[in-house]
C-alpha cells in the first residue's frame, strides 16, 4: 500500500468583472489598482478546466522520483 501524498494544481480559469467608469481606459486602470482587492469578480470555470489542470507540485515524494511515483499508482489502480 502506497504512502498518501499532496499534489498541487494550477487549474486555468477566468474572472469576470463589472467595472463603471467613465472610459475604458479608465475601466482599465482601477480594474488594475483595485482588481480582486475592493472589487470582487466573478469566477468563471467548468470542466474542461479542470482536465486541463497542471500538476505543480507533489509533497511525499521521499527521495523517489516522478516516474516511479507514477509506477507505483498505476499498480495500485
């Protein structure tokens, strides 16, 4: 029985903001200066992200490596 580790994921997504300004250059500056600060987006994900999510790290690795980490889960499945 292998050993539990923590993986780490970048799952790609999106956020949606409503801002009202006077010009888009304007939107576009306090979207900059207070975006995700004072001013809360909407989070746009599906599945698809998820599929494509990127491994970035892995915890409990103990001194092997990735492929055998891979090996090892391809036995217990």
């Amino acid at each position: 029985m292998s050993k539990l580790k923590t993986y780490s994921f970048n799952v790609p997504c999106a956020y949606n903001y409503e801002i009202k300004a006077k010009s888009e250059s304007q939107a576009r500056k306090i979207l900059y200066e207070r975006g995700g600060i004072d001013i809360a987006g909407e989070l746009c994900i599906d599945e698809e992200d998820y599929k494509h999510a990127e491994v970035i790290s892995i915890d409990g690795l103990d001194g092997r490596s990735l492929i055998e980490i891979m090996i090892e889960e391809e036995e217990d499945d």
